[in-house]
C-alpha cells in the first residue's frame, strides 16, 4: 500500500507514516482490536518535497490469538486499512477498505472439560489464580503453553467473562468447577450477551483448602480446593452463539466448564420442567436450574408469564413499590450498617412452575447510579444476594432483572470491598 506525502511548511522535517488496520467482521465483535499498528516508514522532507511512501504489510501483523485453536490466525473478514501520523482518528488521512481470506475463530469443544482461562476472548473486572501446583507442574514438565493453569476471580458483583463460538445445540447440562474461600454466591451462563435471561445458574459454595504432597516430589502443598456443581440448560436453545459468563458475588472463582450433551436416539425429556414432573430431567431446588421467563412487569401490576411447552403459564409475577412491612425490614437492615439505596419492593410470585423466574424492578437515576446488587430481605433480617443486570426495558426505563425463586422484600443495596490477592498457599 503506497501513499503520497507532501511538506506544505516551510521548513525541513521528519514524519513517521504510520499503517493500521481493523477487522469488521471479527468473530470477537466489539472486543476485537480497534486498531493494530501494522507497518510504518520514516521519512524527511524539505520544503514543498513530495514523496511517494511505500509501506508494506506482513500477513502475520494482522493475526490475532484464535482462544479456541490456541495459536494465532489471520481471521478472514473486511478489513479497514488506515494511513495517518498517530493512531488518533483525527490523525487518520487516507482509509481502503479490503478483503481478506483467512481462517475464522474455530467452535469451542463442548466435548471435552474447558478451561475458562483459556477460551476467554474478553472479560471486565476478574483477575486470576494458579488452579493448582500439581496441574502446573504437570503441564510445565509437558511443555504445553495452554494447560489450564489459571482460574478466574471476580473482583466484584457484575464481573464477567466471554468464551466465543458454542454450538448449544443438543446440550442439556453444564458443569462448572468453582471455588470461594471468602463467601458462597451464584454465577450465570448467558448466550450472546450480559443482559439476556439465563441459560443455567451455578450457586458458589465456600470451599475449604486441600492439602497434598506433588507427584514426584517431597513438596507438601496447601491450596484452594474446588469443586463441581451442575445445572440444567432452562430452556431449548440450538445454534452458535457466544458464552457470557457473569458473577453476581466478589471472590468467586470458577475454573473449568463441562457440557452434557443429548446422545443421538434418546429422549432425556426437556431441562428445567417442574420437579417431579420429569424424571429424566430432575430440576431440584438449588441445583442451578432456571425456570421459562415471564415477560417484566411493570411496577404495581401483573404480569401473565410465557407459557411452557404445554400450553401452562409459567408464573403470574407482581412487582409493588414495598408497603409499611417492607419498609420497616428495610430500615432494620439501615440500622445495621448496610447501604439500601431507595424503597424496597414487594414481589409476590403466583402459579409458579420453574425453579426461577425473571422479575422486572423499576429503578431511579439514584438507585441506577449507587445500588451495586439486589438481595432478598428474609423475616429475620438476613440478606441473600440475588443474581440481576441493570439494563434498560423496551420503554427505555432503567431497571433491575434479576433471577428469583422465592416472592418478598428486596432491596437494593450498595456494598464496597477491598481486595487483597490470595497468597499462593492459600
């Protein structure tokens, strides 16, 4: 790619021309690089000199990390090729746009156990941990650059983090391996983006520490331990979409995921059906399973929910600014030290059929800007974190989804934490 360059001043100078590009068509979407620095030239010009700069591309500048293949590709797309003195876009000069053929970001393996480390092509607020010694030291003695080494922490309640390219269909449960050392808490599986409802939700336990001496080695270790949790797939979902996996608690980490998938001729039934109703596909309480959604109501009325396949309603969901009961339980939890940024609300959750069902809250500018979760008030005053997004309604209106089991109070809250990294032998 050649550009002409002319100094229009009147005195001698350098300038460094400088080549980006950008995929439009990247696999990875928004999270792509915006601009990759892909070739430059020096040049000095005198007065009203003109030169014709050449700057020539390396294919392999234009390669990206495939998270699914774990090598580098040139991902095929349209790509934008822009010429300029900085990567400003006020200092872009002169663009083409250019097809490239290439490889595309291979499908995630479902049929084998994923490190989420790994596979990610994106995340917002984690950090992360050596799993375990013995894994490291075993996959170091293999020489493998990706060997599942790390897992991955929130940092606080909204973190997330985004494997690309799963083909979901056929698959009925998904399996995580997670650890806490500081509080339990739940994590939920969405396709395609943060705000959709919830494939499956996986509740956190607190873990305790395992201790063991390494293979081939007189070295006692003392570490996290993590175990696997299991949840249905709640609804018939097909195709390849992108896996956002969002944590709704601080210091929850998860390490691997393992998916179930329906073996061809056999008919385990549909996950996420009421309890008992289908013994092949038992949705008990806790276990991660989430309900057919019910459509948001608006606050103060009722809402009918989605049918099931059945033709049954699903849940009849009510959302009410709370009453003098409400308020007083949130007042006690005031007194207690808690932030509870605004009203309560009062929801009530009739012909419930599912484990889970999705509640609309309506929010103000305040509430918007200060509430960091929403939690359940119980009778004794005890709090439970419930796994929600703030986003907006069709209407455009901010408001709270969240994922419930139970009707009651529920407040929104505002908690604040330091973090300090977890020493390696803890």
């Amino acid at each position: 790619m050649s550009v002409r360059v002319t100094n229009t001043g009147d005195v001698a100078t350098s300038e460094v021309v400088q080549l980006y590009a950008r995929n439009s068509n990247s696999a990875y979407g928004a999270h792509a690089p915006k601009k990759k620095l892909v070739s430059f030239e020096k040049i000095h010009l005198t007065p009203d000199e003109t030169k014709e700069v050449l700057l020539q591309v390396d294919p392999q500048t234009l390669a990206l990390w495939d998270v699914n293949r774990s090598e580098w590709i040139v991902e095929q797309g349209n790509y934008e090729f822009m010429i300029g003195t900085s990567a400003g876009d006020a200092d872009v000069q002169v663009s083409r746009a250019l097809s490239i053929g290439g490889k595309s970001i291979a499908a995630l393996p479902l049929t084998q156990s994923l490190n989420v480390f790994d596979h990610a092509f994106a995340s917002n607020e984690v950090v992360y941990h050596e799993v375990s010694k013995e894994r490291t030291a075993a996959q170091l003695k293999a020489k493998a650059i990706v060997g599942g080494y790390y897992a991955v922490r929130s940092k606080q309640n909204g973190s997330w983090i985004a494997l690309p390219k799963a083909d979901l269909t056929g698959v009925q449960k998904v399996k995580a391996t997670v650890a806490s050392n500081v509080q339990s808490g739940t994590i939920s599986l969405h396709a395609d983006a943060l705000d959709t409802t919830p494939l499956a939700v996986w509740n956190v336990p607190v873990t305790e520490p395992v201790s063991y001496k390494i293979s081939n080695a007189n070295v006692m270790v003392k570490e996290l331990g993590y175990v696997d949790v299991e949840a249905d797939i709640s609804a018939a979902v097909s195709g390849v979409h992108d896996l956002y996996l969002v944590f709704h608690e601080p210091d929850l980490r998860i390490d691997s995921l393992s998916f179930t998938l329906k073996e061809p001729g056999t008919n385990p039934g549909s996950p996420g059906t009421n309890p008992g109703t289908n013994p092949d596909s038992p949705s008990t309480p806790g276990s991660g399973s989430v309900g057919i959604p019910v459509k948001p109501p608006a606050s103060g009325s009722e809402t009918e929910g989605e049918t099931d396949s059945e033709g049954n309603v699903s849940a009849v969901v009510t959302v009410q600014t709370g009453d003098v009961a409400d308020q007083a339980k949130a007042a006690r939890i005031r007194s207690s030290g808690i932030r509870v940024i605004g009203d309560p609300w009062n929801v009530s959750i009739k012909d419930k059929q599912n484990t889970y069902v999705i509640a609309t809250l309506p929010v103000n500018d305040v509430v918007a800007a200060n509430s960091t979760t929403i939690a359940y008030v119980g009778e004794g005053g005890q709090l439970t974190p419930v796994p929600g997004v703030l986003t907006k309604d069709t209407n455009g209106n901010k408001v709270w989804k969240v994922l419930l089991n139970q009707g009651g109070t529920y407040v929104a809250i505002h908690s604040h934490r330091e973090f300090v990294d977890v020493k390696p032998s803890a």
